[in-house]
C-alpha cells in the first residue's frame, strides 16, 4: 500500500522551540509561538503547536539549575509612558551563601522592564540613585506604586519625591495584587533567572538578569498586549498617536 508522505520541513521550528524550552522551561505554546511571532518567524500556530506536541514539549519539565500601612491605591492601566511605575524587591543568595537583592522598575503602561538592579543591600540612597539614573533616560513618572517596605517608606525616599514632584502610592499591608503587575513581572523573573542559575557572583547575577531584561522586553509576548511584547506595544502605540 502507498501513503503520503509530507516534505514539510520542521527541523528549523524544532531547533527554535527547543531552544526557547531550554532558555524558559516555564512556559508553554503561547509564550513560544508568541515569541517565535514577534522575532519575524511565518510560521502559523498550528504548525507550531503541532511540531511542539511531536516533540513532547507540552509534559512538565523537570526543573534544572544552571551555573552561570498604606492606603488602598486601585489597579489602573495608565494610556501612556511614565504615568505609573511600579517597583518591588525580591531576594536570592549566591553559590557561597550571600544574600542579595533585586529592585525590578517597570512602567504599568506597556510592562516594560526599566530596570533590574542588584546590590548586596539596597537602602533608600541607592534606590533613588536608580530612579534618578531612570528618570535621565526615560522620563519623569507622575506615580511610584509600591509595597509599604522600609526602604519605600523611608522620609529621604518620601522627601526626594516630593521634591520631584512624584506621588507616592502605596499598596495596603498583605495585598500584593494591588500591586499585579510587578508581581507577574517577578514570577517570569524568578522562573526565568533567580530559579535557573547558581551565581557565583553578583556580577553573574547583573549580567544575566540585564540579558534577560533586554528579551524580555523586546520578544515578550503579553496577552493583554494582545501579543505583542513591551517595546512592540509602545511603537504601535507611538505610531498611532496623533
């Protein structure tokens, strides 16, 4: 008996999902075929996902490491850049033991990342020396959301954005959500970096996470940016404003 045979060639699809499998064990169909879409890939996604089933991408990967009191502030989604800006600290500790800490600023408007700063302790000082490094390249933002942390809180913060004329939002105690945005920013990122490496030291730690940021925003696909990632959101938007 005779069958078809198909002359569709899948090897080149298979070597980009498996290398975005390996890069983000995480994810799934949506978050690779988003991404293989935004880096100019023709691909449909029927194609893909078909391809990614015949590889058995779609079971759970197993997990491997790499060396390497506030007032209740609504969720808005501001209309554009630098309207709000949300930040949060996350924690880790290097191969010998050494804690550290991230500041992740991102802007609610398109999720871009701003910046993904490390440092062995982070007051207050250091946090504005960020945001005033920020603020040189990218603008002033009207609000800063944040946790009621100390360094947050603390009266220099306070007092450097009165000064610049910033408003200080702060979610209320125990409520992360009112603060969603930077918490999903810092799961992806906690997948993606904290969780994926074994630093040996907090330059490892900078390099990849600046890696990191930079794909982030530029192949990232969001759906509530209907796909596109960060820096793609913000050019439609640029273009289509008048």
């Amino acid at each position: 008996m005779w069958y078809y045979t198909s002359k569709k060639d899948d090897s080149v699809i298979e070597e980009k999902l498996q290398e975005l499998a390996d890069q983000l064990p995480h994810r799934g169909i949506d978050e690779y075929y988003g991404r293989l879409k935004n880096q100019g890939y023709p691909w449909g996604r029927k194609r893909v996902l078909r391809v990614y089933r015949n590889l058995g991408l779609q079971l759970r990967r197993k997990r491997k490491r790499r060396l390497a009191s506030g007032l209740k502030a609504p969720l808005t989604l501001p209309i554009q850049s630098n309207v709000v800006w949300s930040m949060d600290f996350m924690h880790d500790v290097l191969e010998n033991g050494r804690k550290f800490r991230v500041l992740n600023v991102i802007d609610d408007f398109n999720r871009e990342a701003l910046a993904v700063e490390s440092e062995y302790s982070f007051p207050s000082v250091k946090v504005i020396q960020v945001m005033e490094r920020l603020i040189e390249f990218k603008g002033k933002p009207d609000v800063i959301r944040t946790d009621n942390g100390s360094e947050f809180i603390a009266g220099v913060f306070k007092s450097w954005c009165e000064k610049n004329g910033i408003e200080n939002k702060y979610i209320q105690p125990g409520k992360p959500m009112q603060n969603a945005y930077v918490e999903r920013f810092n799961r992806h990122y906690r997948e993606d970096v904290l969780d994926a490496y074994i630093f040996e030291n907090i330059h490892d730690v900078r390099q990849i996470s600046e890696d990191w940021r930079n794909d982030y925003n530029q192949y990232h696909p969001h759906k509530s940016l209907l796909g596109m990632s960060p820096i793609q959101f913000k050019k439609k938007k640029l273009g289509a404003s008048p």
